[in-house]
C-alpha cells in the first residue's frame, strides 16, 4: 500500500512541476531598424494621421491619458481597440491595449534607440496571459502575427511614403 500511495504523490508532483516549467510566454517582441531618423519613427507611431497611414484608422494622440481608438476596416475584420496612453515620454510609447468585446486589457510599448545607421524599434506586448486557458494561446498567436503584420506595415510606409520627396 506504501509503495502506491508513493507512486500516486510523484506523478502528481511531476504534473504539477510540468505546469510549473510550461507557462506560456507572456510578452511578444517585435525589432526591427529603420535607416530613419529617430523623431521620423517617432511620428509614424505616435501621430494619428500616421499610424492611419500604415496600420489601422486611429483617434491617437501621445499625451499620458488620452483614451484613443483604433478601428480596423472590413478587410481587416471590423476590430476596435481601445486603450489609454500610459506613458509618452520622448522615445517610449506605452498603452492599454483592449479589443473591444475582449475581457482582457494588455499592454502596448514601443520603445526608440538611436543607432548609427537609423533608429531600432523595439515593440512588446504584454499580459496575454490574463486570457483564460486556451484564448491565452490563441490571444498570443493571433497578437504576434498581427504584430508582424505591423511591422510590415511600417516598413513598408517607410519605404513608399517616407522615402518619397515633399511636392
């Protein structure tokens, strides 16, 4: 009977060290380098008529408070999310992150780091674990691919309309 109960109390001691070592990552991470100027990266994702132009419509302004709204068209599946601006200090860019209709709120942050040939952009996103269960894992993957989306979105804005002279 000893020998059983011994038994019994290591598999659930492995199963609770396998939860343990298995948490799901909770911040996602995006770099990338612009041969830009750093206040140039800075407008494009900080200005409203600028993120409009290379990610999603958005009422965003850098000012700590100030509640924006980012609405998705059609194509991109009618989302809305909405959040405040929790810091704005030149070169960080942190906001609450809610999908509309979510229960969760994340968190946004782009940070900006001079480098010698342009700026390094540094984007996390982070508390997806606050989903329940499986939603976290499908936040998570849904989040990362629509971050790469993003920042193709920004380079691509980089490359067509930055690199274009004025008229």
């Amino acid at each position: 009977m000893k020998r059983v109960a011994t038994k019994v109390y290591n598999a659930h001691t492995h199963v609770n060290s396998l939860k343990q070592t298995t948490h799901m990552k909770d911040s996602i991470q995006k770099e990338k380098v612009f041969g830009h100027s750093i206040d140039k990266v800075w407008k494009a994702i900080s200005v409203g008529e600028e993120i409009s132009k290379w990610f999603i419509s958005a009422d965003f302004k850098p000012e700590v408070g100030y509640e924006y709204t980012f609405t998705a068209s059609e194509e991109h599946g009618c989302t809305v999310v909405k959040g405040k601006i929790l810091e704005a200090s030149p070169y960080i860019l942190k906001y609450s992150w809610k999908v509309e209709g979510a229960p969760v709120e994340t968190t946004v942050q782009w940070t900006l780091e001079k480098q010698s040939n342009g700026t390094k952009l540094t984007l996390e996103h982070y508390g997806i674990s606050k989903f329940e269960g499986e939603t976290a894992v499908e936040m998570f993957n849904h989040f990362s691919a629509g971050w790469d989306a993003c920042m193709e979105g920004l380079t691509k804005y980089f490359n067509e309309e930055i690199a274009q002279p004025a008229h």
